[in-house]
C-alpha cells in the first residue's frame, strides 16, 4: 500500500543542561480503509540514544498523561491514547529520566488521530 505524506514538521526543544528532543510528525490525508493506519491508531517511536531509561508522558494542557518507558539506546514505540486526541490535538512530549536529574520536553506539535511520531532523545552531557 503506498503511503502519501502530506507534511512533516521538524520541532526540537532544549533542557537547560542541553540535552534535546526532536519530534517529527507525519501524516497523510487519505481515506482510511480497513487495515488503515489511522485505525490501528496513534504511535509514537522514541529513539532514545540516551544512556537512561526514559518514562515518557504526552503533555495536554500542562497535564502529564504517562505513555511507557522508553531504555536507553533503543527504539521503543509507544501508543498514544485516542482520549487525548480530541480531532486535532496539541501536545508535548515530556522524557523523564530514571535516575537522571534533566528532563526534557519538546515543543508543542498539532497531533492528528492516525499520525506517527518520531522522537529523538539526544544524549546528555
């Protein structure tokens, strides 16, 4: 099946000890059919280049709403549920370090039901 993208945005945000996160969302504007990617729902894949095991929260009018763990220097892919895509959504993404002391969120991104993220954690200094 072949898959158009219809945009991709690129936003990255900083922690104060400079540790970054990107966040790259891509979506398409087709028609969804059975074994569409919009009903097997929303994704995330956080490649986490980290040495520490990350738990990772989508962040929705300043409320943390916890996704899973992301391990250190693995890539894991995580649902986000539909109860926080309302249509449209504008969420963060929030990586909290097990163990570590800096926590790094990105910037705001518009999130469609059926979108695939990708999320790069950057390792700290």
């Amino acid at each position: 099946m072949k898959t158009t993208l219809s945009s991709m945005r690129l936003l990255a945000g900083l922690c104060a000890v400079g540790l970054a996160v990107t966040v790259f969302a891509c979506h398409s504007n087709r028609v969804p059919r059975e074994g569409d990617d919009r009903q097997r729902g929303t994704t995330i894949t956080v490649e986490n280049q980290d040495f520490y095991d990350m738990t990772v929260y989508a962040v929705v009018n300043g409320q943390r709403d916890r996704l899973g763990i992301a391990p250190g220097n693995r890539s894991t892919e995580l649902t986000i549920p539909p109860y926080l895509l309302n249509g449209v959504a504008q969420l963060r993404f929030l990586c909290d370090p097990i163990g570590g002391g800096r926590t790094p969120v990105s910037e705001e991104i518009n999130v469609n039901p059926g979108d695939h993220l990708v999320m790069i954690v950057n390792p700290g200094g």
